[in-house]
C-alpha cells in the first residue's frame, strides 16, 4: 500500500489534490533509472529522488530552478 507524507505550501482542493498525486506518482514510477531526476508537469517541473522504495519529489516553478540545481550541486 502506497502512504503519502504531504506538503501543499498553495491551498489545492482536495478532489484535485487526489488527481495532482496520481499523475506525480504515475510519473515518477514511470521513468527508469537512467533518465534525469526532472520531470515537466504543467506549470511546474518536478524534481525527485528515489531512495530504495521511498520517492521525494519537490514541485517547483521555473523562477525556482536556478535556485535548485543550485542547491542540489552541493550535495
């Protein structure tokens, strides 16, 4: 069974909360492991790590990019 430890910093309705985290999941399990860790979703590009069975993904707009891969590259 699939549990979800979520965020929303925007208010989102709980109907299309269900659909956005269907679409995010679907996404992200689809991609193999030789692919990059960014996906484009809509208005925002998804950005996720997978450890083991456990996947973070962090949403981010495109003014937030820079800042990311900024963020990222020290690690």
């Amino acid at each position: 069974m699939i549990k979800f430890l979520l965020m929303y910093y925007e208010q989102v309705e709980l109907g299309k909360r269900a659909a956005l985290e269907a679409d995010v999941v679907r996404g992200c399990l689809a991609r193999r492991k030789e692919e990059c860790s960014f996906v484009e979703y809509k208005d925002y590009k998804l950005v996720y790590r997978q450890y083991a069975a456990l996947f973070i993904v962090v949403g981010i707009t495109e003014n937030e990019v820079s800042y990311i891969i900024g963020k990222m590259k020290n690690y």
